[in-house]
C-alpha cells in the first residue's frame, strides 16, 4: 500500500532477513529489489559465541559438549565454522541447504535438538514442506526436554534469528524445565509480556546483527547494488579502512588459567549484560512496541573483534 501508484522503481533493505518486505508484490510490478545478505553474519556470529559464555556454557562446548545449530544459511555456517576453528564440536539441521559443506556434520532435527547448546538461525517462512514458522511446537520440546532429563538438566537455548520460529507453549515449557533461554528474537515481538520476560535469563532487544561493521557493511551492499542498477560498475568502498582503525582488544588474563582466556574474552566483549539491564529496567512490567523501538534505537553498537588483535595482559 506505500508503494500503489507510486513512482518507485528500486526498494532496499539494509538486513538479511526480508520477511518485512512484500517481495512477490514488488517482483510483479518490476519493482527492483535487494537486501544486505551476510551484512551481520559475523555480528550474529559474535552474539552467539559471547552468550554462549556469559551463559555459562562455553567452558563446556570447548571440552566437548556439542552445539546443536538449526539453520545453515550464512549465519549458520559461519557459526559452525568458528565452533569448528575451536575444536568444538556441532551438529546442524537444515533441511532446505542443498549444497552441504563436507567438513560441517548434518544431524535430524531430533538430533540436533538432543544438544545441549542449541541455537536457531532459521529464515522465517511459510513455504511448505518445510515452513518454519512455530518450528519449535511441543512436539519438538518433548525432545530437547527428554534429552534435558537424561544429562542431569542442563541446556541452553538461544534464539537470535526470528521469534515465531517458537511458540509461546514451547518457550513457556522451556523455561518451566529449567533451560537456560537466552532471547535476542521471541514470539510476540516486538511487544513482551512480564510473565515471559521472567521466565527468560537474558533478553536482549533483537539486535544481535547489529554492529558498527555489519551497518558499513550493508550500506556499502545497497549502495552498489544502486551503483549497478545505474549502470556504475564499480564503487569505492570505506569498510577495510573502517576494520584497518579497529583498537586492540585487551583481556586482562593476570588471575587466569589459559584455558578460560577465551570464554572470559567473550564474557568481556558481549552486550548481552547490559542489553538485558536495559531490557528488564524499561519494562514496567511489560515491554511496549515504543519502549523496544527506543531500546533498539539507542542501543551502542559495538565494534566486531573478529579480525582484530588482542593483547592478553
């Protein structure tokens, strides 16, 4: 309805999810139209990674717990890839990604949702077979909560790609268990309900994919995208220069064994702590559409660490 009648011939989004966006409405009026896929990946890549430790889980995933990852598009992948770099181990689930990595192990869902660290990175769609909206439902928490009982009640769920990829049952009997929840997305976003709000450990208002890097990122991706659709074939481009100015990153390792330097430089670098403060101080008790914008806007996004060098003192 903003675009009926109008004069617009080029639409762009500076995310990688388009489920915003009437993308077939556009396709059949000609409309051009691209979005930032891969922008934040490693943003993404990095939340996961640091609530993982500030969950108290990671210590855990480097001495062989395994990583049950739903979803391998780019953030999948390249989460896996890192989890891979550390000698961790995972299992992923994708039931619509043709063209497999041989060094990535595939697991079923059932497997994957046995971990005892999952996180979801699925695109949300209602294209059947394999639609994902309320891809978690009861009958997939049955799983992850056997597998729960059977190692002394002990897991991790994050979900930092789409809330409604869960219902609200499935997050409710979640938490009711005892699993750690760690929500950046939940169902019923942007508005989140006290009750829910209690019942989850960390919150965070949907801005895992957010960075100073995956913003340079995306609008570099739109504005050649727009270059091309001009006719300009190539652009100058500023983000190596962004990422060349990056500081070092410190970890102050004076009173720690090697083995935690890793998961205390993670815990150092998340947002996650104060993301949730934020979260849990605004809410009075519910979180409004308003007081998640005005989170989401204010937010202090933060610099990427991949790539940069750290000085353990």
């Amino acid at each position: 309805s903003l675009l009926e009648g109008s004069c617009v011939r080029f639409v762009g989004t500076a995310t990688t999810g388009v489920d915003h966006v009437d993308t077939g409405w556009l396709e059949d009026r000609g409309i051009a139209f691209v979005n930032a896929a891969g922008s934040n990946s490693n943003s993404v890549v990095e939340y996961v990674m640091s609530a993982i430790a500030v969950a108290g889980y990671f210590p855990g995933v480097l001495h062989g717990d395994p990583v049950g990852i739903v979803g391998l598009g780019r953030i999948g992948e390249a989460l896996a890839r890192r989890l891979l770099q550390l000698g961790a181990q995972v299992l992923v689930y994708d039931p619509l990604r043709l063209d497999w990595p041989s060094d990535i192990p595939r697991g079923s869902f059932e497997a994957v949702l046995r971990q005892p660290v999952i996180t979801l990175h699925a695109n949300l769609h209602d294209r059947a077979p394999n639609e994902s909206r309320g891809l978690l439902g009861d009958r997939e928490v049955s799983i992850m909560l056997d597998a729960f009982n059977e190692r002394d009640r002990r897991g991790l769920f994050i979900n930092s790609a789409r809330g409604e990829l869960i219902s609200f049952q499935a997050l409710d009997a979640l938490s009711k268990a005892g699993f750690s929840l760690v929500m950046d997305t939940w169902p019923g976003e942007p508005k989140l309900c006290s009750t829910s709000l209690r019942r989850c450990d960390w919150v965070s208002p949907h801005i895992a994919g957010h960075s100073l890097c995956a913003k340079y990122r995306a609008s570099n991706m739109l504005s050649e995208e727009i270059a091309r659709w001009f006719g300009v074939e190539e652009m100058q481009s500023d983000m190596e220069a962004v990422i060349a100015e990056q500081p070092d990153f410190i970890l102050d390792a004076r009173d720690l064994e090697p083995d935690r330097w890793v998961t205390q430089f993670l815990i150092d670098r998340s947002t996650l702590p104060q993301e949730n403060e934020r979260v849990r101080t605004i809410a009075c008790p519910d979180l409004t559409a308003t007081e998640f914008d005005h989170l989401r806007q204010s937010y202090n996004n933060p610099l990427e660490w991949t790539g940069g060098r750290i000085r353990v003192l």
